[in-house]
C-alpha cells in the first residue's frame, strides 16, 4: 500500500496541478517551493513513468558515485559496488518510499566533490540550492566558517532565501495564499511528526529518542496517559538550545582540533541527522558522503 507513497501520494498529485499549498489533503505538502520546483519536470510526465524517471535519476548517480569512490586503479569492483550501493537499508527505504529527499541527496553530493577539488562557486550554488531545498543542510555552512570564507557564506544565504522564494510565482493562487498555505502545512507537519508520534518510526533524530523516553514515562506514572502526552511540546524550546549549544562545540572542535576533511564532514552530517526534530530513515543516505570520501 504504501510502496512509492511519498512520490505517488504526495509529490506527484499535489504539484500536477501547480497548487501544492492551499489544497487541504492529506499528508499536506510540506516541501519548500524551490523542491517543487525542481520536482516539475517529472510531474509533466504519466505518473508511473515520472516514478520511473525519478528512481531511475537516483540510482545512476548514486550507482556512478559508489562506483568513483570504489574504482581502484581502473580495476572492474562491481560486486562490491553493487553490494555497498544498492543492499544497504538507507538505500532500499529510499526506493521504497520514492522520497524527494533523493533530489538534496544529490545536490549535497555534488557540493561536496566541487568543495574537495576547491571550485568554491559550483560547492555554494549547490549548497544554496540544498538549504532552499531542506533547510538542514544549512549545517554545512560551518565548513565555510571553519575554512574562513566568509563572502561564500553571505553568497549561499542570498541565493537560497531567492530560491526559497521565487518559486511561489509559479503556483496557483497569490503568494501570500501559498505562504500561509505552506506555513499551515508545516503546522500538521508539526503536529504530527514533531509533538505526536509519527516522526518516531524508523526516525533517528534525539528527539525521537527523547519522546519514546518521554512516553514511556508518562505511560508509567499517569493511569491516563492520553492526557499528558502533548506535553511534550514544551520541551521543545529547550532541546532547541541544547541543540545549539552542541553545534557550538562541533564549531570549536573543527576550528581548533579536527583537520581531516572527511572526518569533518562525518561529524556535520551526523550532526546534520541526529539535530532535527524529525529525521525519516532515508537521511541515512547522507551517511554515504563521509564513507566515499573516507574511501
């Protein structure tokens, strides 16, 4: 039932007509507007062969990145690309759900070839266009504050909020009705996935562990527990700090301690997979950039 739900449930109906925000199905669409942009060409096409399309884009590139990284001396290592590409739980739940998550997948891999072999105007547009994406990918700015290129930073902010924003033109209704619409979607989203219990299935987020404590507690103490569980909510302030305050540690250990370009970009991603509120088990993909570059 829900094999390829994500594109074919979400994705695809809700942008075939160009009208993603103010339409009050469910799940609501809440990707930022660059990502449906992106998305566009595929929604053109016969749903089942946009599907085709879409999972046959991420299997290439992932297949030729494994494939790069793994390739020693030209020698031929197709069973150890196959097994490392395609039998790994990040990348069978990725398929089965056909996630859009795939798209930033590829930008990110790209920001970091280009930002390895120094072509720093290439790594910020990619990097610009994963936070416009996924906001998430933002935790990647601190390898261009580490490296002290300032002027990037600023480049990168300016031209993720411009492909944040644009995008809304091409949608039906006006921009303020598809702000409010997004923003309302967010706001399910929240409700769902932040404060109920939907983010927690195959999630690998802290604060998916800090709710199942959380619940599990409140399931113990209270012989009406149903009553207690929204609040949760009020925790979220303060796991928002300590997420801050950790992030300001892995900014001191980058500066000051950690040279080694892949281990620093393990540490950000991890960092980038365990922070949010919500991290769906295809952000496991992402663990796949320090691995190659690590090979």
């Amino acid at each position: 039932v829900y094999r390829f739900s994500d594109f074919t449930q979400s994705i695809y109906p809700e942008l075939v007509r160009l009208d993603p925000y103010r339409d009050q199905s469910f799940p609501p669409y809440a990707n930022f507007p660059f990502a449906a942009l992106l998305t566009l060409p595929f929604v053109m096409l016969p749903m089942k062969l946009a599907l085709v399309m879409f999972l046959l884009l991420f299997v290439c590139f992932h297949f030729y990145n494994v494939y790069s990284s793994l390739a020693v001396k030209g020698s031929s290592c197709y069973h150890g690309v196959i097994i490392i590409s395609c039998l790994t739980f990040p990348f069978l739940i990725t398929i089965e759900t056909a996630n859009f998550e795939v798209v930033v997948y590829i930008f990110l891999s790209l920001f970091f070839y280009y930002y390895k072999t120094k072509k720093y105007q290439m790594s910020y547009l990619f990097l610009s266009f994963s936070i416009a994406m996924k906001i998430f990918p933002a935790i990647f700015l601190l390898l261009f504050f580490v490296d002290k290129k300032y002027k990037e930073i600023l480049y990168i902010i300016v031209i993720s909020t411009l492909a944040l924003f644009l995008p809304f033109f091409i949608f039906e209704g006006t921009i303020k009705e598809n702000i409010s619409g997004l923003l309302g979607n967010l706001s399910i989203f929240r409700e769902h996935n932040i404060i109920g219990y939907n983010g927690v299935h195959y999630g690998h987020s802290l604060w998916g562990v800090f709710k199942v404590m959380y619940y599990g507690i409140i399931e113990l103490v209270f012989d009406q527990p149903i009553k207690y569980i929204t609040g949760v909510k009020y925790f979220t302030l303060p796991y928002t700090i300590f997420v801050l305050v950790l992030t300001g540690c892995i900014t001191c250990y980058l500066t000051y301690k950690e040279s080694v370009f892949w281990k620093r970009v393990a540490l950000l991603v991890f960092a980038m997979n365990l922070f949010p509120f919500v991290s769906g088990p295809y952000k496991m993909l992402y663990i796949y950039i320090p691995l190659l570059l690590f090979i």
